[in-house]
C-alpha cells in the first residue's frame, strides 16, 4: 500500500505534472475559451496539485487552504461539466482562487530560493485579488495569472528544495 513518509515522486515531478496538464488548458483559454475538454483537464491539473500541496513547506493552515482550493475548482469543474450555470460554477471557482492565493503566497514566501518568492507572492495576489473583482472585469484580467501560475510551477520545480532535501544536502564542500 501507500506510505505517507515516503516520497514516490520527485519535488521536481510534482512541480512539472501540473505545468503539463496547466499548459494546454491556458492554450485553449487564450485560443477558444469554451472547448469542452478544458474543464476535464482542469479537473485532473487541479487533482495533480495535492501532490505538490503535500510537499511544499507551508504552514499546516496554509496547506489546508491549498487543499481547499483544489476541493472547490475540481468542484467547479464537474459543475462545467454537468451543465450548471456558468455563474454558479464560476463563483465557486473565484472563491476557491482566494484559498490558492493563500497556498501560493504562503509557500512561496517559505521559499529559499527568491525567484519563486517574488512569482508566487504575484501569483497568489493576483488570484485572489481577482476574486473579488470578479464580478466588474471581464475574465481576461484573470489570463495573466494563469501565465504567472505556469511560471511558478516551473520555478518550484527548478528552484525550490524542501526542508528534508536542504538537511541531507551537504553544507560545504569539505563535508563532501
């Protein structure tokens, strides 16, 4: 079975799976807004992201907030897919994005490494901030945010190392 301590994959990996499963969804956003199957890919981006939840430092209250994120737009998603209004479902979205703001912001700012600091604390704001603008700008001020996400994602997998990664590394080159 599983083991919770162990690591299958790589920080890297996690990182890189949702960049790929992201990439074509903004793609289809930017080309055509509602082709159908970026609500499924959606759902399973946003399912590979509780891998990454799980490994990135974070405060435990941040982590949750990042779980909940991915809850409420894999639940926005299925709502897309099963027909609900859109407004409904888009309002679910919007507020799940104010929960990933504090995810991203949250784990970025634990970050050693400043790139991924200062792209993940944009990120994080502009996700959250949009959700409560929402309702007065058109969807495209959101589109910025997507391109930053996919930068973050690229940045934690190029970057960032985890607290069990920093210890068991060597701290100088004589203790090598």
């Amino acid at each position: 079975m599983l083991d919770a301590r162990r690591h299958y994959l790589s920080l890297r990996a996690v990182a890189l799976l949702p960049l790929v499963l992201f990439f074509p969804a903004v793609i289809a956003f930017f080309v055509n807004p509602d082709v159908a199957w970026g609500e499924y890919l959606g759902v399973f981006f946003h399912l590979s992201i509780l891998f990454l939840i799980s490994r990135l430092d974070a405060p435990s209250w941040a982590k949750a907030a990042g779980y909940g994120w991915v809850t409420l737009d894999v639940l926005a998603g299925i709502l897309m897919i099963n027909d609900i209004p859109y407004d409904t479902a888009w309002a679910v979205r919007l507020g799940g994005h104010v929960l990933a703001g504090v995810w991203i912001v949250s784990s970025s700012l634990v970050s050693k490494a400043w790139p991924v600091t200062v792209v993940g604390t944009i990120t994080g704001l502009w996700l959250a901030s949009y959700s409560f603008v929402g309702n007065v700008l058109p969807e495209s001020f959101l589109s910025p945010a997507g391109i930053c996400i996919l930068v973050w994602f690229a940045l934690v997998a190029i970057f960032h190392r985890s607290v069990e990664e920093r210890s068991a590394a060597p701290t100088s080159p004589a203790s090598v």
